[in-house]
C-alpha cells in the first residue's frame, strides 16, 4: 500500500486514468525521449558513484553472472512454452520482450527501495544493461531457424539478419550506451563526481521520474485496448510469466547470497518486459510477428502490473527469504 501512496506511482495511475477517459493530455515526443534520456543517466551516475565506493568484488561479480544467466534462460524458456499455443514467430517475440528487461520497471524499483530504506549495489544498473541484450540475439538465431526451415532448401527473398548487425546495434544503441558511459564516469569521479551531480542525479530524480511514469500511464492506457481479444494462454503468460522469472531470480540470489536489495532488483529484472528497446528491433528483425501481441502485452498489462504490485511484492519477498 505504501508504494500506492509515493507521489511517481500515483502519477502513473493519473496518466493511466486520464487515457482511459480518452482525455487529450499528451506528453510531446520529444520531452518524452528527454526524460527518458536523462533518467538513465542519472542511474548510471547513481550505479557508477556506488561501484567506485564497493570495488569490484565477488558479490558484484555474482549479480551480474545471474543477470547473464536469467537472460539466456528466461527467453528460452519462454519460447518453448509460448510456441505451443500461438505461431512460431509471435512465441519468438513474446518471448524476446519478456526475456529482456524495462529500465523504467527498474528505475522505480530503485526508488521504491530507496523510499523504504533497503540498500543495494550499484552494480545492479550494469546487470539492467547486460540483460537487454541476449533475447533479441536468441530471438533473431530462432527466426532465422523458422525461416529456413519453412523455405527448406529454397531461398527466400528475405535478407537474412546479420548477427554481427544485431550484436552491433544492441550494445550501441543510444540510451543503452548513455546508461554505461553515464555509468563509466560515476565509476572515474567517485565521491567528488558524486557530490559535483548531486543537483543533478539526486535532487531532481523524483520529480523526473513522476514526469515520466504519468507519460507512462497515458501510453499504457492506450495500449490496453491491444490486450483485449488475446487468447487466454497469453494473457496468463503476461500475468503468471513474470512471476516464475522473478521466482528463478529470487532462486539464483538465494543460492549466491545476494543481499536484500539487490535480490529484489534482480527479481524486477527478470519479471519485467521491455517495451522500448526489444520491439524496436523486432519491428524490422522480425515483421512475421504481430507487434500489438508483444507491444500491448508488455505495455498494456504486464508493465501497470509490476509498477503498482509487483515491485513491493519482490521488495517484501525478498526480504523475507534472502
């Protein structure tokens, strides 16, 4: 109930209310990609001011060795479930999204945590950025297997994807490259870099973050009308999937000792779906699949979802078990 209560969550419900209700309230694109921008950014600052402080240390080295390891598994395990009830290629892009992550889900996760007093490492942002990538390579590997297999020995008149391509595009992509080069300077400034952006990574945070979620809200409103009319067997997978991630997580953590805090990032992780950088590869790397089935499940249901319950939820079980 008290993440209900913090001002970003509350604007995220306004936004989606205000969509809803068909309201013209419009956040402009730009201003949009702007805060978007600069909450990575300031996460990155964040990761790499408390990295500089930890060192690089065995703890640190098993979170991201889990994040690497969930985001092989999850998509696999995903499409092996997903292409028994829905065409080959949407299980392939269903499972893509749901294996890579949401920097927003997470950005809010750690302000929940830090609302609530629960430490965490700074590593955490650089396990966020390991994790986008490995689905959309698995994805693109299945697609190409699905083509040729339906072309047999015929050449088809698509262009195959180059991997090299893909692996390019994925680790140079804008905001994933913003992330750890805001994260490399954090790590070289240390403590004096720390207190010089404080104005600028700490104070103003908040606040952009509300910005954003209520930008959120509205586009999560609109997208839910893609929800509607799916099978059943998807919709329980949006619901139930993240759950199970965030259950493998929370196993993996348990076993390696993580602390608290970062056991529950690493759940969020892992039960969250990205709706920005994976369906944007998807679009050209895949057009086969259906975008409102991977888009709108991610957007629409399992995103609302993880920002108002699932979050305190992973924080509380977390805490519980680790």
């Amino acid at each position: 109930m008290t993440n209900l209560l913090d001002p970003s969550i509350l604007f995220f419900v306004f936004g989606a209310f205000a969509g809803l209700v068909k309201s013209n309230l419009e956040i402009p694109p730009q201003v949009s990609r702007f805060l978007s921008l600069y909450l990575l950014m300031a996460l990155g600052l964040k990761g790499g001011f408390a990295l500089a402080k930890s060192g690089f240390t065995f703890t640190v080295a098993s979170g991201l060795g889990a994040a690497v390891l969930l985001a092989i598994i999850v998509p696999l395990i995903g499409y092996v479930l997903l292409r028994r009830v829905i065409p080959p290629f949407d299980a392939v892009a269903l499972a893509a999204t749901y294996g890579s992550v949401s920097a927003v889900t997470y950005i809010t996760a750690v302000q929940h945590l830090d609302n609530v007093a629960i430490p965490y490492g700074g590593h955490m942002s650089a396990a966020m950025a390991l994790m986008e990538s490995p689905a959309i390579v698995i994805a693109v590997v299945l697609a190409n297997l699905h083509r040729r297999r339906a072309a047999g020995a015929a050449a088809g008149t698509m262009e195959p994807l180059r991997l090299g391509k893909v692996l390019h595009e994925s680790f140079t992509d804008g905001a994933q490259l913003l992330l750890l080069g805001a994260m490399m300077v954090g790590l070289i400034t240390g403590e004096r870099g720390k207190a010089v952006m404080q104005p600028f990574s700490v104070d103003l945070f908040k606040g952009m973050l509300a910005f954003f979620l209520l930008d959120m809200g509205l586009l999560a409103a609109r997208n839910f009308k893609e929800v509607l009319g799916k099978s059943w067997w998807v919709l329980a997978y949006a619901v139930v999937g993240p759950l199970a991630h965030a259950s493998l997580a929370l196993a993996l953590a348990a076993v390696l000792g993580l602390s608290v805090g970062d056991g529950a990032l690493l759940m969020t992780l892992a039960a969250s779906a990205s709706y920005i950088a994976v369906p944007a590869v998807l679009r050209f790397a895949i057009p086969e699949a259906s975008p409102s089935l991977y888009f709108g499940l991610s957007l629409g249901l399992t995103f609302p979802l993880n920002i108002v319950l699932g979050i305190p939820f992973y924080a509380k079980i977390a805490s519980l078990v680790l």
